[in-house]
DNA sequence: AATTCCTTTCTACACTATGTAGAAGTTGAT
DNA sequence: ATCAACTTCTACATAGTGTAGAAAGGAATT
C-alpha cells in the first residue's frame, strides 16, 4: 500500500473523525481550528485540494463530484487501514510467528485480554 | 521510527539473514548473487557503504570499527523490528481496540492457533 | 448573453529522502 | 615512502510531499 505523508495523514484523521463526507472548506477548517492532530495549520483551500486529489489516487478518499462543493469521505475505516498496515508489515517478514510473539510479548495486559477475547469468539 | 528505502531494506535483510557481521563487500556480494531479495543488483561498494552509514545513522547497523574492513550487523532482529513496527501502527490508532480486532480477524487460522498459543504462555 | 463568484484543475516550485557512485583522504602493510 | 585497500566526502538524479498561485469550469444573476 502507499505510504501516507503528514499532511495527508492529518487529513485522512479529520475525515476518519467524521461520520459524514465533508468538503474541501470544511477540512481546511478542521486543520486550521479542530481539536486533531493537525493543530493550526493555516492552509490554502487549494493545498487541500492537492492532497485530497493525491490521496483519492491513491484510492484513501472517495469524491462525490455530483456535488458542487465536492464532498470527501474517507474509503476505508481507520481501524480496517492500520490493520491492513499491521498485515502488511507481518507479510514482509519469513519468520512471521516469531514476529507474532514479539508483538504480542509487548502488549499490555489489558490489550492481551482484549486478544484473548476477540481469538475466542472466532 | 525512521522507515526504510527500498535498498536500504535489502541490505538490511542480507544481515539479517546472516548469522555473523559482514564487510560492505560481502553485502554487495549477497546482494549481487545471493538468493534473497535484492537479487540482481550490480552495486558500487561506495554505494552499499553509503547506505550502511546511513542505517548507522538510524540505528539499525552496528559497525566495528576496529576492523579493518569495518564488519556490519544488525542492531536488532528481525523480528523485533517488524514487531515494533506493528506496535507504531497500533500506537498511531485511537482505537486501538478495534484495530486488534480487524487485525485478527484477517489472520489466518494456523496464525491464529500460534496467536493463542503465545497467549496462553502469558 | 455576459458577468461574476465560487470551485476545481493545472502548473510550479521547494524540500527531503533515497539511490547511486566518483574523488579525495586515510591507513596498514611492504 | 609507497602502494593498495578501504573509508569518507561530495555530488547529482529521482521521487514523494507540502504548498499554493494561475487558469479554467460552471452556475446564478443581471
């Protein structure tokens, strides 16, 4: 999968936040004022354009053109995307249960259990 | 963590690959005819030596010194690596829960079985 | 129909990381 | 002191990303 930049990881993370499809204006504001990561950054309307053009390329975002201030919205959930980044991570290695065992030898107790729980009901 | 260029990562792997440390001419070697991933590349030795300076600079290479051709090796195992890895991604995820959950429900049944496995010994 | 305003697309440039390697410098051996 | 091997320095090309103005498109209004 394509690797994300931090711009537009910053807006990947506003549109994950919302449950509905924004526009480019709307992002723009998030960054600018939102409480998320991309704390004051003061961009051109046509910066996020850039980045949302580049990042429905690379298939993250899905443009409604029907509308007329285009309406955003994420393509996949956030969970489903750094699942898939954690898959990807553990296909690039030959020795993958050890990669496994690392893995889950650093996880708290209480994420251990969450484990447990999701493995069972499986 | 700093990630990876495409040959960085090869260079990385010969080393991993190998039990003992290795001179930039080894690694040039393996990557020229070894088996693993980098195969085919024809590089300079000035090349390899760049980008072992550069994972040394990033903490990934150890380097002696006191040897004449200086010897290379990894700083840290494959495994440990890919594992940290996957925890930067969890890290990155404010719901960590749900990622775990995708996570593992895209894992195979035998990964799921070695899952259980490293739980229970927990 | 022409104008205007909003929106999108095109074009552009700077900056960084990475791949790549020659030139220059260093050092141990003869 | 010289030579050969090795390392470090310097340099350039390419690609990805951040950034945004200029140009173009389209819909409402006069």
């Amino acid at each position: 999968m394509a690797t994300l930049g931090e711009l537009e990881r910053s807006v990947m993370d506003v549109l994950w936040d919302s449950t509905d499809a924004l526009t480019a204006g709307d992002i723009r504001d998030d960054l600018a004022h939102g409480n998320a990561a991309g704390v004051g950054k003061e961009l051109a309307v046509t910066t996020v354009l850039t980045v949302l053009s580049r990042l429905e390329a690379k298939n993250f975002v899905t443009r409604e053109r029907d509308s007329r201030p285009h309406l955003f919205s994420a393509s996949t959930s956030r969970a489903a995307h750094m699942a898939e980044l954690m898959h990807e991570v553990l296909g690039a290695a030959p020795d993958r249960e050890a990669v496994l065992a690392r893995f889950v030898g650093q996880v708290s107790p209480r994420e251990a259990d969450a484990l447990r729980r999701i493995l069972a009901g499986k």
